[in-house]
C-alpha cells in the first residue's frame, strides 16, 4: 500500500484542472463553431479498433507508436493513434446512403506511444476535417479555407502563420526528371520533408543514402530554392500531369476568391510523411518555423478503397491542440479563462439554511448558475468567497417574507427587491 | 490485403455518425450546463494512467474489467474503466493549492472489457459530479440535487425515475444487530444489492452461502420489506450511529428545501458495488426498475488518503450514457437532432464559381453557417439540396453587381437585395 501512495501521471500525458480544462474547451469550441459554420457535421469513433486498421495503410511512422493491447477473446486491438483510418471504415459501412460529398469533422483523443517532448506528446487532441466523395479541388480548397477560417477567427494573421501547399504526385513526377530512379524516391522524398529542419550537410548526406549523385543534389537543390513567389510559375511550368498541376492552380483561384490565400504558399517541400496521401499536401507552420507543424493533410483517393470500398475521391487535414497551444501562447492570443458564476447566495445572521437552499434552488431552476458557501460564516467571509469564485452578483437572503439584497460585484451597488420580484425577472430573462 | 477489407468496429464500441454525434453531443452539452449551474466546474484527466491506480481500491470488479498495457518502458498501465481515481490523485497533487469544497466535474469517456449487453458497452460516456474537502452532508445533498436538476430538465418526473438512498454504515450496523457475523458482512451486503434483481430464493440461496441461519434471512426480509414511507422512521429508529443516522435525516431536509424531494427515498437495499464507499450511497432508477441503474454514487471518505493525501470528505456520483439514453428513447425525451443550415448558396446559370466561394465566404467569416454545391448544376436540384440539408435560406447569386435572393425555405418567400446590404445586416445581427 506505502508503494501506491505515490502514483503520478503517465509522463506525456496531462491533466486538465479546470483552467486548463477551459482553455482545452475553448479550442474544441472554437474548432467546432468553425467547423459547423462551414457546413461539416461532426461525427466521432471509438477510441480502439481493432490493431489491423491502423497497420494496413498509415505507414510504419504510425505502426510504431501504437498502444496496442489484446481483450479477453485474445483479439488484437490497439488505442487510436489517428482517426482517418475509422473514417474510412464508417464510410464504407455506408457507403450507399450516405450523400455525398460527405463533409465531417471531429475532435478526437487520440494516444501514440512517443517520447515526450516539446509540442509533441503521448495523449492530445486533433481537430479532423474531411470531405469524401468528391474529386474536385474545390474539396481540398474547402479544407484549407476551413483551417484559416479557423487560424483567423482566433487572432492569427499571415505574419503568424502560413499554409505551405505541396502536391505528392507534382514532386515525384519533377524528381524523376531530374533523374531519380524510381527504387530511391521514397528516401528522397524523406530527404525533401526534412530538409527545412536540417542542414545542407545533413540534405546532402541524406540524398546520398537514397543513392543520388551529387550533380543530382545540386539540381535539386537548385530547383527547390527559387523564391517562393515562383514557385508557382515552376508549377505552371510543368510538362504533362497536367491534372495534378491545374489542380494545384485551380486551388489557388478558389482561395483566392474565398480571400484567404494571403495565408497560403506552394512549396516543393511539403510531402507528408504518412503513407496514404495521394495528390495535394500541406502543412501549417508557425511564421517564424520555430514550431512543429500545427497542422498537416491533403488528398488520400485509395484510403477507402484499400478499407473494402470503392474508389472514391477523399481529402481533409488534422491539426493537433499541442503546438497549437504553445503557438496561441507565443503570441498572446489565448483568451483569459476564469470560472464564473451569476449569483453567490449568502446568509444573514438570522437566515436558516433552508431558506438559502429554496434561494440557490429556485434561482438554477431557472438557468442561472448559482452557489452558496457549505459554511454558515458570517457576510464578510461570504462575500468574499463570492468573489474568489467570480460572482456577478451576491444575492443577500435575509429571512423568510424579507427582501433580498442583490450586490453587483463589479461596483459594489446593492439593490434591495422582494425575492418573487427577483425570481420572475429570472424567468422573464430566460 | 484481402482480409484487411473487412474491418468492423470492436463489438461493445459504438460508431457516432452525425446524427448519433448530435444525440451525445446534446447529452453532453446538457450535463455541462446543469453543472455549471451548481457551481461545478469542469476537469478532465489522461485516458491511461498506471495500473496501480485503478488497482488499489476500486475492488476486483473494476479490475476485472480493466483493458491493460505495457509501454516501451515495460511500465503497466490501463485505458480508465471510471475516473474517480484520476480525481483523488489530481486533488493530492494540488491539495494545499486547492480552496475547498472542491466542486468539480467531467465527462470522461470511460473503457471497461465487459461483456457487451442491454445497457453495457465497452466503452461509454459517464458523467461524474463531485465534492472533495467537505464533511458536511450539504455536500451530498448538493451531488443528488444535481443529478435531479439534469433529470428534471430532460423532462423526466418522479413517475420516470426515482433516486433510492442507502447508508453503507446503518446497513452494516442493521446487519450487525441481525447477528451478522463481520466475516459474512461482504457477503450479506452483496446479497443485500443483489435481492431487487432476483428470486426470494435465490436471495436465500446467496444469504445461506454467507452463513445465515433460514432465521437471520426471514429477519432481514421482515426488516427491509417495511413500506417505503416508513423506511426513514427505521433510520430514525436506529440506536448508536448518531452521525450516520442524522446524516440521512439532514440529507432528506436538505432536499426537501431544495425542492427534489418528491424524486427520492430511502432504501435499505442500496449498498454500492464498490469498494470504496464509506457512508451515504445512493442510485437512480427508472420507476418502473426494468433496466440497469441509470447513475450511482455516494460517500467515499477514505479514497484520497489511501492515494497519499489528508483524510478529506468526498462524495459524488456517475451517470453513464447508455442506459441513460435507453432511458429517454423509451420515454419519448430524445430531441429531435438533424443537420442544419443558416444558408445555402444557389448559383445562377451565368454566375461564375469564384462569386460563389466568395459569397459563402462572406457569410461564413460573419459567423453564418453557409454552404454551396460541389457542382454546377440547375437551380432546381441545388434547392433540392439546401432542403436535404436543413438550410433555414438559399442565398441566390446571379452574377458580380447583381442583387441577391433570399428565399426562406420554410415558407417559400423570396426577396431580393444588393450583396453588400445582405452581408451588412449579417454584420450587425451578429
């Protein structure tokens, strides 16, 4: 027993004390609001499935860091590390009455067994977007402008952020020409995701891993380092593949015209590191690229079909509450959150308890939140407890049949009005 | 890859499409609003914690229905079958810093390897109100308040459900002056809330397992089948045990101040399964006492000390999801959820994409809820869209400097204005 007194949290996890629990409220409501606003309907699975759904097709990135576990059948299952693969498993399930395009979005737990570090943790929350059914790049624009909207509405301007848009099949198609074999295109790729975070020794090193000469490094890196303004222009330039390349254009038209491609950029970079994405990719990223990515999707056409559906277009993004977070801090942006309440009921000397209670009672009956201190202490004490729990107001109960005292908090007045008076201005108000 | 195809969801989980979202969401938003009102406010703790945690006191029910891991570390730990054991260690780890009462709650989703069955899932949604740092039976009264203030909003009366009120304490003392031996005391109590559910024999059977006399069991039956209008002049009657006693018969005057009442009675049959109860305990039904209970808590007194902190008072309850909304299908208390729009966006046949996106956007940044159609189809069939999905409005856009139309699609009326009058009414109505 003298063992178990000590136990902590599981490192890499959190606990939510109700400032924090605020903030994490505030974030998830604000993903919500922007979510419905913008026509998404949420939807949610269960935290575990069966293990095989997260190893089919997320990657070895995601298999790694799964906590798996078995049931007393002896079944496999493993805690959520992501919620796209139980998307597509609920689509599929059905598929034939469900309109399409399918727009939902949720606000999932989801647990990957890391190590713990800054931005990056074993439990958080993903706010997921996606649209299914659909193979317009109005669909990927839709997404995109669902993030900002959302970057927006929380005080985050151009000079804070930036949505860096790749396409998976652009890269491929403009490594080839520059004379990749296909056998190193993976590990040129990864080379590519990480080059912004690491070194021009460390590129180079990478890319001779994936068995590329240093003539092609330098054509790459030639390649990739045109200003960003035109990048676009390489884009356009582009032979052939030609739906990938207007797809990409296109999104620029359709963000344009939703105003918010001020906040959004090409960048040959971007590729994502999951296993699933199939066309356009993005990331969002903190301004100044001190940060991790805040959040990161794009297209996935085989998802559903690898999943026992059929063929059908899918896209959509996450972005994680961590960075998220830490990136709101940085830039004072988080609003201050305190508990409040309407009304803190105090006693006067000669008040019995159950008239408190009736008081307390009668008034979150009507929908106001009310509280009252468990000990009869006298008003001085009550009241200040009434503002330590930051009431609007204390309302005085003198006795039965005597008008109450209602004292505004903020300046100090106190009113003095039969409790019925008080009690059907409540109702009115409702 | 072809067995892959066919993933289902983990028997005992359940799949929240958006209309089942919606039902949750609407359960969820309900216990938040009739918490805060009381004076709670909200805290959330990690989905997994150590073994050990859950381990230590919650009786080998709880730990029967535990879904456990290893972590790359080797360290054990377990997905939370119930949260009150997060809650003592969080308060522990604050307890000086933390004014009390504590009055707290959450909404945790909770994982229990069960078999799945009438009103039992493997995973589930609980409710869970406390107050840690209060001796004062006021406490108890304020948890059962609470649960009544939820069920009177959802439109449940006294002739739907009805909270039963047991006495850990008296029951064990009753049973003592019975001539309970202590060693049959576990024994005797489990039959105690077992009888309700089954045969008189098989409460015979149970009571003789424990080593009670056919006179013992005849006494018990005598003793608990008095009417429930006279089961509190029982408790009145109870010689010793001042505190226990008077805690029930403030308890009782406590809520009848409050107005609840009418919802309550006591019952010597209630003792809790758990192992961590120490005095007063209590358990929603549905009057007509056909399913599962519907939430269930009580004293716990002794939970933050054996978890390494003071011996402080706690006390509160769970109300799960699942029997809940068996519950309030069957009492025709569900809303009616469905998809809603404030606006969708109807392209003219001369009007090009991008006024469309532009509009939308409009009205999505003024904080509307708008949506358009993926593709460019006739007036008609996009109306036919904007009713499937529940738009209040169709916003008609017929072409940059021509007016708008706004048709209600309610009643059909239609009327048409500049875009920037429309959108600077938004503006203020905001």
């Amino acid at each position: 027993m003298s063992d178990a007194k000590n136990i902590q949290s599981v490192k890499g996890t959190r606990d939510f004390y109700p400032d924090d629990m605020r903030l994490r409220n505030w974030i998830a409501d604000t993903w919500r609001e922007v979510s419905l606003r913008n026509g998404f309907e949420e939807y949610d699975a269960p935290i575990f499935e069966y293990l095989d759904l997260f190893t089919i097709k997320s990657g070895d990135e995601i298999a790694a860091q799964l906590f798996s576990f078995t049931d007393r059948g002896g079944r496999s299952l493993a805690i959520r590390p992501e919620i796209t693969p139980s998307l597509a498993r609920m689509v599929n399930a059905r598929i034939n009455a469900l309109p399409r395009p399918i727009k939902w979005f949720s606000v999932p737990r989801l647990c990957r067994a890391e190590n713990p570090q800054r931005g990056r943790l074993r439990e958080f929350f993903q706010w997921n977007v996606d649209v299914i059914g659909s193979d317009d790049v109005l669909a990927d624009a839709e997404c995109i402008y669902t993030a900002v909207d959302f970057l927006r509405q929380v005080g985050l301007t151009p000079d804070d952020v930036v949505v860096r848009i790749g396409s998976r099949p652009l890269v491929v198609h403009k490594l080839r020409q520059l004379g990749v074999a296909e056998a190193a295109m993976d590990q040129a790729l990864v080379a590519l995701d990480r080059r912004p975070k690491i070194s021009a020794e460390a590129f180079a090193e990478q890319c001779a891993k994936a068995g590329l000469s240093d003539e092609q490094v330098g054509a790459i890196c030639e390649f990739l380092d045109v200003p960003e303004t035109d990048s676009l222009q390489q884009v356009a330039a582009v032979e052939g593949m030609d739906g990938d390349r207007n797809a990409i254009l296109q999104l620029r038209t359709h963000l344009e015209a939703m105003g918010v491609w001020p906040y959004c950029r090409f960048d040959w970079h971007i590729v994502r590191g999951l296993a699933y994405y199939t066309g356009i990719v993005y990331e969002v990223f903190d301004a100044a690229g001190s940060l991790r990515a805040v959040a990161g999707g794009g297209r996935y056409d085989n998802l559903v079909e690898v999943l026992g559906g059929p063929k059908i277009g899918a896209t959509g993004f996450g972005m994680g509450d961590v960075v998220l977070a830490i990136l709101l801090k940085d830039k004072d942006k988080l609003p201050h959150t305190a508990g409040r309440l309407d009304y803190f009921v105090i006693d006067d000397r000669e008040c019995p308890l159950s008239l408190v209670l009736q008081v307390v009672s009668e008034i979150r009956k009507r929908g106001g939140q009310a509280d009252f201190s468990y000990k009869r202490q006298n008003t001085g004490k009550q009241l200040k407890e009434a503002n330590r729990r930051g009431a609007a107001a204390a309302v005085i109960v003198r006795g039965a049949g005597k008008p109450i005292g209602i004292k505004n908090l903020a300046n100090g007045n106190q009113t003095d009005q039969p409790l019925e008076d008080f009690l059907s201005l409540l109702d009115k108000t409702r």
